[in-house]
C-alpha cells in the first residue's frame, strides 16, 4: 500500500470556471492524524456548495429589471429591511462571471437592487439570507434569464424565503460541567456517503457555553476544542447539549532507522505532523489512556513504511521514540544512444501488485549523471518503466520485484530511426487548428507517442524499432475531456468509456531498417480542421420560446457521467438573450449538444442533440424550434394484445404478479430472491435515433424509459413512445431491452429503417408472445463484468439473439422454436445448454445454473525485453 503525505489543517476551496459555468467544489485536504473520518470530505465533491447549488434552478420568464423583492416566510410579514446576498452574473458578453459574497443590505421597502454596472443580458443567480433572534434564520434563492429593458415596467422579481435551521444548545466538560468557551460547532451534513461536519459554517461558544449556528440543512452537529476530544452526533433534533472530554498530551518524536528525525509525519489523534526534529503531541482522554492495551497509534511518512504502536508504549513521563523503517528504493541510470548520462528525459514507472495494476506516473529526474531513485512498496512485485524524450516513447521495460531491487537499472536509448512529416494546410497552425500527432505501436499500446508540431507544421518521432506502426491525428480540443459540474479538468485522451463515434485519420506506418520521410499530411484532405457551429436554441420545455440566456455542452456523448453525477464536456457557450449561440471553432466529427438553464453544469434529462460538424464549414442550427417539432410515436403490439400473450412476451410471470404488486399503484413488494424478481420485474425500452441522410446537422436524443410491462402495454394508447423533434427524413432506429435488478442485463432488440414524413401514423412493433430468461452465477465475476449469454436457433435462417448480463438474461419476444444456448465469461469454461423449447404463448424461465472456473493462466514473465 503506498501512503501519500498530504498537507494539514483542514480547508475548503471553490474553484469557479468562466462565464457559462461556475465548478463549485467542496473537498478537503487532510493529513492521516485525524483518522478515517478525514477522508470522508473526498467523496462529498459537489455536494455542499455556498451558495448552495443544492437548490433547483426555477424556470423564470426573463425579466427586465434586476430588482427583487425578498418576501418573508409569513405572506401579511412586515418588508424584510435587513439582509444579506450574494450573486452570480453570467453573460456572454464577460470572459469571467460577477460574483458578489456575503454583501449586506438595508431596505426599507424590502426590494433588492442590484448595483450597476453589469451586462445588458444574461442570467443572474441570487442567494438571500436574513436571520434575527425574533424570526430566526430564513433563506430564498432565485435564478433568473434577464434583459435589461428600462422603458418596460414591472414589478421586482419575487425571492421567497423560507425557514432555515437553527442548531442551539450548550457545550460542556465531560467529567464536571463546566461551560466550554470558545468550542467550534458546525452542523453536519449529509454527504455522498456519510454525513460531514461544515466547518464553513461554524460558530464558537461564548463564556457559558452557548452556541448558535444557522444552517440550510443538518443531520446532526459537530464540536471540536484545542484542549478536548472532538465529537459528531448525528440526529435531526435542533438542540443538543454537547459533552466533550478533555484531553491529556504524551510527548513523542519519530525517527528514521539512522536515528535521524523524520518531519511531516501524520499519526492518529494528533493534530499536526512531526515538526523538522520530528516531534509530535499525541493527545488522549482519560478513557482512552484507561484503555491503553487496546488502543494502537497509526503513523504515516512519505516515502517510509507505515507503523502501528500500541498506546500502552507510550508515557507521560518521558519522550517517546518512534522509529520507522524506509520503503524499499530501486535505483536506476539512463544512457543516450553515444553512451552519454542523459539527464533532459521523461521517467515513469507503472508499479502492479496481485491483481491490482496502476497508471503510468512521472518520477522525479534524471538528476546528474541521469541517475534517478524511486520508493516502492512491499505489495509491488512487477515493474515497468518507460522513458521519453521530447514526447516520445524511447524506452519500455519491465521487471521483476528481485530484477528492480537487485542493483541499479541501467537504461540505454537505442539509436532506432527516426521518421518525420509535415503538416500543411491554408490556414495559420494555431492552438484551434494544429491537432494532435500520435503514434501507436501496434505490439504495445504502451509505447503511444506523441510529437511536437513545429511553427511550419513539422514533427518527428525518434529512436524507432523495425516494426509497424499507426499514425494517427486528433483534431485540435476533441482529444481533452474537461470536467464540469464541480469536477477538475481531467487527462488529455481521457474519455471515462464514455461512446464516442468519431475516430482519428489514421495511416499505417512500416519502419525497415531505415528512417522515414511522410509525404506532406494535408490537413484540408484529413478532415481534422474545426469547423463553425451557430444557431438559435428553443426552450422545448417553454413552448419552444428561445432559450435565452442558456450554458450550452459539446460532449463527446449522451453517457459523459461518472458514478457521482460529474459531467465532463469538450467545450461550452452561452446563448444571447434570443438564444442565439456561436461555437468558432468545434472539432470535426458527431457531438451531443447539450442545453440548461442552470449554471451548475448539465443534467441527463435537460435539452439534448447529436450535432454532426463538418470540417472548415458552419452548420446553422434551429434547434427546438416550433416548426421542427415533429414527433415519432412507436407501438408495441405484443402477439394478440391479450393479458397472456403480453405476460409471455415480456419474459414476467402473472401468478407472481399478483401476488407482490399492488394493481391500483404499481408498486411491487421486497422480493428477495433473484429468480422471483425476474419473474415480476419488467424490461425497460430504450431508443436510439440515427440519420441516414448524411446531410443531416443534428437529430434528437431520447433519454426516456418505456416499461415493458403489461401495466404499460395493456392500456389503450397508440403511442407507447413519443420522440419529439424528429425532422423528415431517412432514419435508423435502435431499440435496447435492458433489466435492472440487482444483476443487469441488456439486450439490442432490433435495428429499423424508416422514413418519417409529416403526420405519419406511429410506427408499430410486433413482438412474439413467448420469451426466455433465467439466472447463473459466475464464480469469476468482478464489478461490472457481464457474461455473454446467445440463444442459437436450431431452425435455418433464423438470426441467433444476443445478451449481456452480470447474472441473469432475458430475451423479450422470442420466436417459439428449438435453441441451444450458450454462455460466455471471463475466467469461466463456456457452458452449453441443448434443447431449449420456446412455445408460443409461455414465458420459459430456466433453472438457475453455475459456472466452472476455467483454468488459470499461465504465470506471466517477470521481465520483457521492449527495447528496440
């Protein structure tokens, strides 16, 4: 296990992005000392935010004035004279959002006017707190789309206020009673996983005791004293007496295995990290220090291995001496290809444990005489280390733990050869135009190179081995994912598995025995040069009005999340108060255009299209618009229509229906066993639009679910599934059947082509009445592995159906007939089942069945020679 020092105390920061999207952050740094609750504030990212983004952005229309009465709880209230605010003011006209904090204001009337200057258009988001010992803490919030127009009158905009929390009560010594000045009391809060104490929003006891602390949300309180042992009590009440422990200090100090002291190290139950000549303050309770002989003090240094000390070692009397042992070091020196100590290279070093990999990272050096040192935990046995010069891979090799720890890695670049190119193009080779070289080794994906494009658009790789080779060009911005939504940018080519339909211009690439020379790459020819992307954006959920004011996202597509809700996005805009937008530069290819109203980034059911850019062209988009709503509606007609058949042909079993859902709500009981839920829980419909009309600019995303149920297919409506904003045209319409329980599965249902005219009627699927699915259990699963499950028709001509499931699989619509089916994972022999009957009219479910483990692989090489 490597342990990473980080830095103390506590602190909270916000990280604000431009004008069309603020990434607001909470998170914490921490050091080891303060115990495993310190990691807990770095799984809370984006979800405690001041102001608070926790608040739902309110559809407004657009207002003229920015001024806005704060009305109180209590409708026949009194003006609220006195208050505080703060703002966002966003508009394309600014590189960088106004923003203003914690501002107070008197009022007699109670209307807020916001101070010039600002932008004529834009969106403004207010935040408004006003608290008294009379009524108590109070807070509102509004986000408006506002044009400034001074001959329209109207009245000030509408902030609502409503209760907010007020934590009260007192903070006391344990052992005798007596009040606790000066104790820090926050409320918790409950974050990704655990709840989290705000100290933003703390508040200290006065000489009684006393505390008062005003919130917006609260699980419970937390309070924390130099001289007393911290405390957390999760609880909705709004009054707490508080009873903290004081503490006593065992004096210590760390040192290496020479006897020299060792700085920066984080222990349990200490506030800080050992200072230079490594001492430390341990501080415990009275019960703690009765509890000695089982109590253990965890201590953690960069760079040295990680140590636990029984509290009984320690003593009030005398210092005590901590020693701790250094990670192992591997040691290594690189060579140019004269001989020379190269000391101008890139190291990095990808360290693997038992099952456990990791990414390449940069070591520091080579230092003089291109000699460089590494720390290496005792869990890592296989070692690769790779260097670069100038962006390009020289040199890769791997090791074993004994081959790393033996001696010195000695490391000579191969002189290889060397192939150069040229970029050309009519337009300047800037940051928007010149875009990403890279070549790939088709033997190691590992030895990815990158080169520098030179002012007149030439590169070069160097130190190449005889073999072959891909060479590939990533248009200018499309090759970096940045994160939205209260995450950082993330890695060049980093696309967190999210499906991306465009591919690089590539060109194979043979290297024999001798250096290379590409014929000049014409980037017009390539089709990697941006394109212009403008258009006028509708609100589709305002009556098509224009979408004023709006952030807009090119993704590289429609699953750009990751397990916490982030968002990630290539780039982003604003529209105008008409709504219009213009993107300059976009990189060629398909894109989903995003669109929202709330400046905290997008979510998956806010207004969304696939664009597809042309290189060196504008496409002008009209998107949402009133006279391109046209809508597609899809009916599925399950064999006769009948109860049994659409029971049979959604795979679900109506005795069991019956028996644990409740007809008039739907809602089903705790079903405990896998192969029970499988026979109730139905499949969910997804669908996927594409053009094929190649002149197409942009089609609609469908993020909505259709229940394949008989509650769903049973009613009277034509219209199972409506898409809107389906333009005339050729299409291609991909249906996906996936079931969700506790093991998934998914199915691509069928593939159609079909041509959407104005007011044509719903587009009609037949589905058999008779279905497959069963459960398994896959002995060699790891999280998130799928097995592949095929239901092979006996019949000729029949096409064979094809599921991905963690543990079950379900195949809705099943033509009746004979199937064999078989059963593929990782790590498993592949199992055959024969003579599976499908009739019509039943739902056939097969008795649970298991796995074998296949044999192990063969135990890898310690150490490969890569070098050319």
């Amino acid at each position: 296990m490597t342990i990473y020092r980080l830095p103390r105390p506590f602190f909270r920061y916000f990280c604000y992005g431009t004008s069309t999207q603020p990434i607001i952050g909470h998170t914490s740094r921490f050091g080891w000392g303060s115990g495993v609750r310190n990691l807990l504030p770095l799984l809370l990212v984006g979800l405690a935010i001041t102001p608070s983004l926790a608040d739902d952005e309110q559809r407004e229309t657009t207002i003229t004035r920015l001024e806005f009465r704060v009305v109180d709880v209590e409708p026949d209230a009194q003006p609220v004279r006195a208050f505080r605010y703060s703002l966002a003011l966003y508009s394309t006209d600014q590189e960088e959002p106004h923003r203003g904090t914690d501002i107070a204001y008197r009022s007699e009337n109670g209307v807020l006017r916001i101070p010039k200057p600002f932008p004529p258009f834009g969106r403004i988001r207010v935040w408004v707190d006003a608290d008294d010992l009379e009524k108590g803490y109070r807070h509102g919030y509004g986000s408006f789309s506002y044009r400034i127009d001074t001959n329209k009158l109207s009245e000030p905009t509408t902030i609502q206020l409503e209760p907010g929390i007020v934590l009260t009560g007192k903070v006391l010594e344990a052992q005798t009673d007596k009040p606790i000045a000066g104790a820090e009391v926050a409320p918790l809060k409950w974050g990704h996983h655990f709840a989290w104490a705000d100290w933003d929003e703390s508040a200290k006891t006065d000489q009684e005791g006393s505390y008062r602390v005003i919130t917006r949300s609260a699980k419970g309180i937390a309070a924390r004293h130099p001289d007393y042992r911290g405390i957390e009590v999760e609880n909705d009440s709004r009054q707490f007496t508080l009873h903290l422990c004081p503490l006593m200090t065992l004096a210590g100090r760390v040192v290496d295995s020479d006897g020299k002291p060792v700085a920066g190290v984080s222990a349990t139950w200490c506030e800080d990290e050992t200072d230079a000549e490594g001492r430390f303050c341990l501080k415990v309770t009275r019960d703690e220090w009765e509890q000695r002989e089982k109590q253990e003090i965890s201590f953690y240094a960069l760079n040295h291995r990680s140590l636990d000390v029984p509290l009984k070692s320690f003593s009030f009397d005398q210092e005590t001496v901590v020693t701790l042992e250094p990670e192992p070091l591997i040691r290594g020196q690189i060579f140019d290809e004269n001989g020379n100590p190269l000391e101008h290279c890139k190291i990095e070093l990808k360290r693997e444990s038992e099952n456990v990999g990791s990414d390449f990272y940069t070591i520091p050096g080579p230092h003089k005489e291109g000699k460089w040192e590494e720390h290496i935990t005792k869990y890592h046995q296989v070692f690769t280390l790779r260097v670069s010069v100038a962006g390009s891979v020289r040199s890769l090799r791997q090791y074993s733990r004994e081959e790393a720890t033996d001696g010195p890695i000695i490391t000579r670049l191969a002189e290889g050869h060397r192939l150069t190119g040229r970029l050309v193009a009519q337009v300047p080779l800037d940051e928007k135009n010149t875009p990403v070289v890279l070549l790939d080794n088709a033997a190691n994906e590992d030895l990815r190179r990158r080169a520098r494009v030179q002012a007149d658009g030439t590169f070069a790789f160097f130190g190449l081995a005889d073999g072959q080779y891909t060479l590939r060009l990533h248009p200018a911005i499309s090759s970096i994912c940045r994160g939205g939504h209260m995450n950082a940018g993330v890695g060049a080519f980093t696309t967190f598995g999210f499906a991306s339909p465009n591919k690089p211009w590539e060109r194979s690439i043979t290297i024999e025995g001798a250096e290379l020379q590409l014929d000049p790459i014409n980037l017009h020819d390539a089709g990697v040069l941006p394109g212009c992307v403008t258009g006028v954006a509708h609100n589709p959920d305002v009556e098509h009005k224009p979408f004023d004011n709006a952030f807009g996202y090119i993704c590289a597509g429609e699953d750009d999340f990751d397990t916490v809700g982030g968002s990630y996005y290539l780039l982003r805009f604003m529209t105008d108060a008409e709504g219009r937008f213009r993107i300059d530069a976009c990189p060629p290819g398909k894109y989903v255009l995003r669109l929202t109203g709330s400046a905290g980034g997008y979510g998956p059911h806010d207004p969304s299209v696939w664009i597809r850019v042309t290189p060196e062209k504008t496409i002008d988009l009209r998107l949402f618009s009133p006279e391109s709503d046209h809508q597609l509606a899809i009916n599925f007609v399950v064999g006769d229509g009948s109860s049994r058949d659409v029971h049979a042909g959604a795979a679900l079993d109506a005795a069991v229906i019956a028996k644990h859902v409740d007809p008039k709500t739907g809602k089903r009981s705790n079903i405990k066993d896998a192969e029970g839920r499988l026979r109730v829980q139905p499949s969910y419909i997804l669908c996927q639009l594409e053009p094929l009309d190649e002149t197409a600019t942009h089609w609609p995303i469908y993020t909505k679910r259709f229940e394949f149920s008989p509650r769903e297919l049973l009613e009277e409506n034509p219209r199972d599934i409506v898409i809107p904003n389906v333009p005339p045209g050729r299409w291609r319409l991909t249906l996906t059947a996936t079931y969700i329980a506790a093991f998934c599965s998914s199915e691509t249902l069928l593939t159609r082509n079909f041509e959407v005219s104005k007011r044509m009627a719903p587009l009609e699927i037949e589905m058999l009445p008779s279905a497959l699915s069963g459960t398994f259990d896959n002995p060699a699963a790891g999280p998130w592995d799928r097995a592949t499950v095929e239901a092979i028709p006996q019949q000729p001509g029949r096409p064979t159906r094809t599921c991905y499931g963690e543990a079950s699989f379900r195949f809705i619509g099943l033509a009746p007939g004979k199937y064999s089916l078989r059963v593929q994972a990782q790590g498993c022999e592949t199992k055959h089942i024969d003579d599976v009957i499908i009739q019509r009219g039943q739902a056939t479910w097969l008795d649970k069945f298991a796995l074998k483990r296949g044999p192990e692989p063969g135990p890898a090489s310690g150490h490969s020679k890569l070098d050319p």
